[in-house]
C-alpha cells in the first residue's frame, strides 16, 4: 500500500525527479535483424545525491527482466534488488522501489530488457534497403526528442547528460555505426562484438547506432578528424559532396565557435526511412537520402543545395545542441536556429545568396506567426508527447530569424564573439535562453534580455504602420494576424530605416506603442539632391528585411515605396520584403488586392532568384483565391501572372547556358513549373515534347534534372479521363528510379491532374506499399485545386489507416495541414471541424487548429475580394496593358 502511494507521487509529472542522476552508461545491444527484436543490457552509474528509495527513469516498450535489475552501491557495497518494479506507461517511466534509502553516493543500476525493432521510424527501429536486389533489413535508432527510452532505460532528458559506453554484437559481415569509434572487435564465426569508445557527457538524444550493410567515402579536415559518408552498396559515389561540404564545415565552425570539434571522428549515414530530415547525433549523423545524396547527372541545382545546407545545419548542432545543449525542450529552439547552417553554407557557397533565401524561412515563420494558434518560441512542455508539436516554423524559422534580427542590431562580430563565450561557458553543459541572453547583454552592453523576451515569450509579431505628418514620420506597432483581427501584443521593435538611398540610414528601437522621427535630421546634402533630382521621397523599413515584423506605409509613404520599387532603387531583400509584406497585408484585408496586383505588375523585370520564386508563390495564392472569389476573372489572372512570368521565361529558356548560375538553374525549374501549372499552352507542348523524348529514348539530354519537375508537371496537367498515360509513364520512372530525390519529384507531381479520378488514384498510391511512409507527405503537397474535394473525401476515408500507420509527428500532421488548408470557406471549416471532433488527439491538436484558421483566413479574403467593386476592371487591365 504505501510502496504504490509512493509510485503515484511520480506519475503525470512533465520531468524526472532528480535525487538519483546518472553520469555513465554502458550499454550493450544484439538486434536480431532478421526477426526484427533485439536484446539488451544497461550498467548506469547513478550517483545519488538525496535520501529516496526510489529510482524513477524511463522506458517505454521494453520488457524488464525482472530478476536482472540491481543496484550496487559503491559506498556500502550492498547489492539491492527492488521489492518492486512499475512500469507507468502512459508516462513512459519505469519506477524501481526498494526497501530501504539508498546511500548517497555512486552506485550501478543494471538491467536487462528486450524490444522490437519497430517500422515506425523512433525507437530503435528497422529500415528496408535492398542488397543483391533482395531486401534487407538495417536497425537504425533515431531518439530525438524522447525516443532513447525506446532502446535502453535511462534518464532521457537532456539535462541529465552522462558518458556512453556502447558495446554491439552484430553479424560479422555487417558494418555497426555508433557515437565513437570502435576500440575493440571480437570476431567469432559469423558474429561479431564491437566495443566503443567511451563518449564525452552528452544527452540522451543524441545517443545513435546504425547496423547494416555500407559501403563509405572518406576525408579528414586538416586537424585531423576523420570523416565518412555511408551509403547503401553501389551508392558510395553519391556520397562525395556532402563529405566536401562536411569538412570545410567543420572548419568552419571551429573557427566561428573557437572550439575544436569534440569527437575523434563523425560519421554520416544515409538511411531509407527517415523521418525527419536528418538528425544530428553526436558524431554519427542520420539522414534520408534526399538530404545526403548527390548524384551528379540526376541531381538538381535545389537538391544540391538541400544536402549542403541540412549538411551545414546538423553539423552546426555538434556545437549548438550536442556540445552545449538546451535544459529542457522549452528551451529547442536554441537548438534548431537555422542560422548556423547558413552560415556555412554562405561561406562555401557564396554565389548561391543564401541569406537573401534566408527570407524564405522568415517568411515561413511570419506566416505561421500570424496565426492566433501560434505559440511562443518558449513554451512549456508538460509531457513527452507535446514535443514533436514544437518542431514548427515557430522553432526553426522564427527562431532563426529572432536571432538574425538581433544579430543585425548587435553586429556580427560582437555576435559571434558572444557566440563563442557563450560555447565555451556552456560546453558540455546545457543553457537556457537566459544564458544565451545574458552572455550577449554583458559582452555588447545592449539591453538584450529586454528586447529578446518580448519576441521569445509572447507569441506573434508586430506591424509597423508608418506615416509622415508635420515633417515627422509617426511610427505606431501593433499585433499582426492573418485574420485581420485585432489583439493584443507589444515588442521592442529594433527599427532600422532609410530615407532615399542606402546612404541614408537610421536605427533605434522602438520601445513604445507609438514613436516618432523626426525627419530633418536625415536630410544631409547629398540626399535632399537626390530627392529633388526624383521628384519623390521613399523611405524603407526594416532595411534588408533582417526584422521579424511587417510594415504598413500610409498615404504618400506607400506611393514612394512604389516608386522606389519601380525605379529599381531598391537592393533585392527589399524588393522581396515589399511583396511579401503586401501580400500578408492583402490577405488581412488590410489593403486591397487590387492594390496588391498592381505592385505585382511593377515586378515583371525582376531578374533575381528569391524575389521572383515569392513572385510566384504570391500569385498562384492570389489566382487561386480569386478563383474561388470570382470565377469569371480566372482567365485574365491567369493571363496577368503568366505576362509576368514572360520575361524570365525567354531569359532562361529550357536548357541550361554554359557557365550559368546555380540560382538560374534554380528558376528556370521554378518559372517553367508556374507557367505549366497555370496551362500556358507553349510551355506544356514544350514539356511534353521533352518528356517524350526523355520518356521513350531515355534521352536526358532533353530533359536535365533542373527541369524535370516542370516537365513532370506538363505531363500531370495534360492527364484525363481518356489520357492517363502520363500518370502511368510516370508511375514507370517512379518505379525503376533507386535515387529518392527522383521518386520524391515524381510524387510532388503525381496528384497535379486536373482530372479528380487521376488525384485519387495518385493519393492512393501513396498509401500503397510502393511509397514509403516517408515520403508520402511530398505527394500532398503537389494536389491541385480541382483534385481538393476529392482530397478531402480521401482523407476521412482513410484517415483511421493514416492516423494508425503515421502515429505522430511532422508525417502524420502533414496531412492534415495539406489537404484542409486549402479550401477558403466558413462551411468548409464546420464540416472539417465536426469530422474531426471526434477523432482529435494531441498529435492533430496544434495543427488541426492552424489549418481551421487558415480556411478561415482564406474565406475572409475571399469575402473581401468580392467586396472589391473594381477588381475585374483592375485585373483586365493589368493583364492586357502593354509591356
Ligand atoms: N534535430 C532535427 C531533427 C529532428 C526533427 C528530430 C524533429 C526530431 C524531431 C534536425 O537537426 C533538423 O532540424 N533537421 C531538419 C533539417 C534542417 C536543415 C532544418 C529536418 O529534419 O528537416
Ligand atoms: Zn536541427
């Protein structure tokens, strides 16, 4: 009786009590990969630090041999066994309760247990590849963000940093991959046991082990850590680029951080079903093929640079993350900033613009921000299952964008500086936001706390409206959502402006709701010339779009924003920020759409990669809304955007120039996709005539990869009723293709048909074996307009499969944020919200909500384009006015 009042002390709570914390692991495991179980073993050095007869840790779908699990303790060498052991699953705890207090000080913890290597991609699971054209099995682990406890019983929060001793028994002809390296083998017959180095103090998460068959490329950077690639047999030649990225890498960052990589050596491994991108374990590196793999003649310009900057990314986490670690989830998005990865990227690849693409994921951040079911960059975590949810553009790109905003106001040398102490401070360690903030205030004497919390612990983001009244530009901030509602919400808001040229430049922060400027100040001599020359007066905000917030110019101000725009004054992040900021404005009916259009227009010379890929993410939006607004207008659309498509179409072409830049491979790809996709009819022939070729004299001459995905989509647009053979020649390069990044283009097309019947069958391939679950989500993404009723109906149809086969996480969410989001009315959102109400659980949760908004959203923005007495007039216009 009172042992179980004891272990119900320890339930429903969010950590793990910590009188007992664990220093030293050694852990032994045998996975039996042909019928997919493993065994295993576990000695942690525990040392206890407060009276308790208990230890509390977790483990979740283990089984505990109950007879095997002791603690010894070192100071009264007592060996104990608990009086009882109680599994809490719904807690994923295992509390062992004994009869007496432990002694303080160290002790051992053993036990033996046994699991199964599981198909649903955490834990320790299985992956299937094919060796000698037969299928095999490999046993992968992947343990972030709470999933260790899958494999082995420990305390797996990544505060509770400890060494790892990893000893594997596995076939002797296989390859077994884990942290560090192998310091010890013992061959007998056909099995093998491999001892490993022990590990510095790290967490739990970032524990790995891979198992299978590969074959590898390898470097060293120039002090001497070894690097490896590994691939499936025959592919090792794919792993050549990302080597190169990953030692210049971590060159890099041993400068940028001014601490030598940790580990003697890091492994980085490609592994066929992955769920997330990639995972940064500490010196052995999963990811799927899409993002590790490049092959040279099938490869695109845009796979090239996936694999250098998630190269870049996990590798910026064996400093950021795994040498110094967040305390506790709420603290993940210190982690997952992306900015470093771009770092490097940018300084190995400096044509590729990579902070102006940057804006890409400010972007995405902003638009899940302005959401009123965002969430705060810190938020509290009460229970395992509530991490995954956090892994969202709020984490990753408002986060990253957070810390580029105060970057740009701090500086970057004092930055980094304050970068590297901070490292140094924490290494082996874990931080807090605070620390992070209380090393940057005390080495740049800014008041960063301040500034910081009010961005970090409220969710959301301001907008700017500015206006000139009596010489002075009147500055007023307030909450922005996509909805247009209004609502609460203040930040110091670091305000950067230029009046007239890039010369002229100011910044301050804005502390209050309302601030104003006083203009004169600015007008050095240089600059009143310049205005006269002109004629008209511009002022900009957000300077390179380096803060997370919008901006509204009002009255004269907009106009000479325009004109800046037209006369080309502006540098290319400024041209990017202007669209985007109209576009979200637009789409809150906080400005007309008309107005939208006709700023659009102003950019159909725009020579530049990210502007013009914004350019067509805004427009397909905006045709699609207008279609669903007011139908009779979808031709002159249509007709509008393909006009502004026209001039970067003829420059580019469809095949490749010599000596061209990567970011022009990148757009033609682009450009040619929106012009098929919106039935420009030379396009489509073109593409169709290329597939042919392609299709039936494997000619790749024709078709490079930088366009097959236009191509691809030329052929799903021209699939009916009476035609599908696109879809089935498709389905034939889908299926002879080994390269994932070929399958994953070929599904992001497949559901592109105009013909509903041809959208269902292509979802429902990808619930067939043929697709792995991986990658089914690249399939959703790719469903078009006329396919999105039936889409829907697929998706109740089979969403007890869906919600049983992908469980939880990024996969399974994807669904439903892929195929509800697109519809734009209040009925709509009803039925959505009535078929989900009885089958929500916490892993829909967040997302369910964010996608009902943005129906909502999109109906509020269709109800106002009705309201727009001129929009046809406008449009016709615009889309008949002469070049
Ligand atoms: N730590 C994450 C992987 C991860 C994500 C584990 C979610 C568990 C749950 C990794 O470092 C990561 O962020 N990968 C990204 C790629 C990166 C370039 C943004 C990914 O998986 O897409
Ligand atoms: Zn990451």
């Amino acid at each position: 009786m009172a042992e179980t009042q004891g272990v119900d002390h320890f339930k429903g709570q969010p950590r793990l009590p910590k009188f007992a914390v664990p220093t030293k692991y050694e852990i032994f495991l045998k996975p039996d990969l042909r019928t997919c179980k493993f065994s295993g073993n576990v000695l942690i050095t525990v040392d206890v630090v407060e009276d308790t007869r208990f230890l509390v840790l977790n483990a979740a779908e283990l089984s505990i041999e109950n007879g095997s699990v002791w603690f010894r303790s070192f100071s009264s060498s007592q060996k104990l066994q608990p009086l009882e052991i109680v599994a809490v699953e719904k807690d994923e705890i295992l509390v062992l309760v004994f009869g007496d207090f432990f002694p303080h000080g160290v002790g051992v913890l053993e036990m033996n247990f046994e699991g199964i290597l599981n198909d649903r991609m955490k834990g320790f699971y299985r992956s299937v590849y094919k060796y000698n054209g037969e299928d095999k099995n490999m046993a992968v682990t992947q343990f972030e963000p709470a999933d260790a406890r899958r494999c082995f019983p420990c305390w797996d929060e990544p505060a509770f940093k400890a060494t790892f001793k990893m000893i594997l028994e596995v076939p002797s002809d296989h390859v077994a991959l884990s942290n560090m390296p192998v310091t010890k083998e013992e061959v007998s017959s056909d099995v093998k046991k491999l001892f490993f180095q022990e590990s510095p103090l790290m967490s739990t998460y970032l524990v790995a082990v891979v198992v299978g068959l590969f074959e590898f490329v390898e470097a060293y950077t120039t002090d001497g850590t070894h690097v490896r690639v590994y691939t499936q047999v025959g592919k090792s030649s794919q792993g050549k680029f990302s080597l190169d990225v990953a030692v210049k890498t971590l060159e890099l960052y041993k400068e940028y951080f001014a601490v030598a990589y940790a580990l003697p050596k890091l492994d980085m491994i490609a592994i066929p079903d992955f769920s997330a991108g990639a995972m940064e374990n500490y010196g052995l590196v999963t990811y799927r093929e899409t993002a590790l793999l490049y092959d040279e003649c099938h490869s695109a310009a845009a796979n090239k640079q996936r694999v250098a900057t998630v190269v870049a990314h996990e590798l910026a986490h064996q400093w950021f993350g795994n040498l110094v670690t967040m305390e506790w989830w709420t603290h993940l998005w210190l982690n997952e900033d992306l900015q470093h990865g771009y770092l490097a990227a940018d300084s190995i690849f400096p044509e590729w613009k990579i902070w102006t693409q940057f804006l890409d994921d400010t972007v995405s951040g902003l638009r899940l921000d302005a959401l009123s079911e965002s969430h705060p960059i810190e938020v509290e975590i009460n229970h395992a299952s509530e991490i995954d949810e956090i892994f969202d553009a709020i984490s990753y790109q408002k986060g990253a964008s957070l810390i580029r905003m105060l970057q740009s106001y701090l500086g970057a040398d004092c930055f980094q500086k304050s970068l590297a102490s901070y490292v140094k401070k924490f290494a082996y360690s874990n931080a807090k936001t605070e620390d992070l903030w209380n090393v940057l205030e005390e080495e740049s004497g800014e008041p960063v706390k301040a500034l910081m919390n009010s961005w970090t612990k409220q969710k959301g983001y301001p907008v700017v409206n500015v206006t000139i009244k009596d010489g002075q530009l009147e500055l007023e901030q307030s909450l922005f959502l996509a909805s247009g509602s209004p609502g609460a919400g203040e930040w110091i808001v670091p305000i950067t402006l230029c009046y007239g040229s890039y010369a002229t430049q100011k910044k301050f922060l804005l502390r209050t709701k309302f601030d104003k400027v006083n203009l004169d100040q600015f007008l050095g001599p240089s600059n009143a010339n310049d205005q006269e020359r002109d004629g008209s007066i511009w002022i900009k905000l957000n300077v390179d779009q380096t803060g997370f917030y919008r901006v509204k110019y009002e009255g004269e101000l907009e106009a000479g924003i325009r004109y800046a725009i037209e006369n080309n004054k502006l540098s290319e992040t400024d041209r990017f920020g202007i669209l985007d900021d109209s576009y979200a404005l637009c789409m809150a009916s906080k400005q007309s759409l008309s107005s939208l259009l006709s700023l659009m227009a102003a950019y159909s010379e725009e020579p530049e990669y990210t502007v013009l890929s914004l350019l067509i993410t805004v427009s397909c939006k905006v045709i699609y809304m207008i279609e669903d607004a007011n139908p009779e207008l979808s031709d002159d659309i249509k007709h509008f955007v393909i006009g502004l498509l026209q001039h970067s179409a003829e420059r580019l072409g469809w095949d490749p120039k010599e000596g061209e830049s990567h970011l022009d491979a990148m757009l033609r790809g682009e450009i040619l996709s929106a012009l098929a996709q919106l039935g420009h009819s030379i396009t489509q022939n073109e593409g169709l005539r290329r597939f042919n070729a392609f299709f039936n004299d494997m000619d790749t001459t024709l078709l490079p990869p930088d366009i097959r995905r236009a191509a691809y989509v030329c052929v799903m647009r021209n699939v009916d009723k009476s035609n599908k053979s696109g879809y089935e020649s498709l389905l034939k390069i889908y299926r002879e293709s080994d390269l994932s990044q070929e399958k994953t283009r070929i599904l992001s097309c497949l559901a592109d048909s105009p013909d509903p019947d041809a959208v269902l069958e292509a979802l429902n391939f990808l619930l067939s074996s043929e697709v792995r679950n991986q990658d089914a989500f690249y399939g959703l993404g790719g469903i078009s307009k006329e396919g999105r009723d039936i889409a829907w109906k697929w998706l109740k149809d089979n969403w007890d499969y869906i919600a049983k086969t992908w469980g939880s996480g990024h996969l399974l969410t994807s669904f439903v944020s892929r195929v509800v989001s697109s519809f734009s009315s209040e009925e709509k959102a009803v039925e959505i919200e009535e078929f989900f109400a009885s089958r929500i659980t916490p892993a829909i949760s967040r997302t369910l909500k964010q996608s009902l908004e943005r129906v909502r959203v999109n109906a509020n923005w269709v109800r106002s384009i009705r309201r727009e007495s001129s929009l046809a007039e406008v449009v016709k216009q615009l889309a008949y006015r002469k070049p």
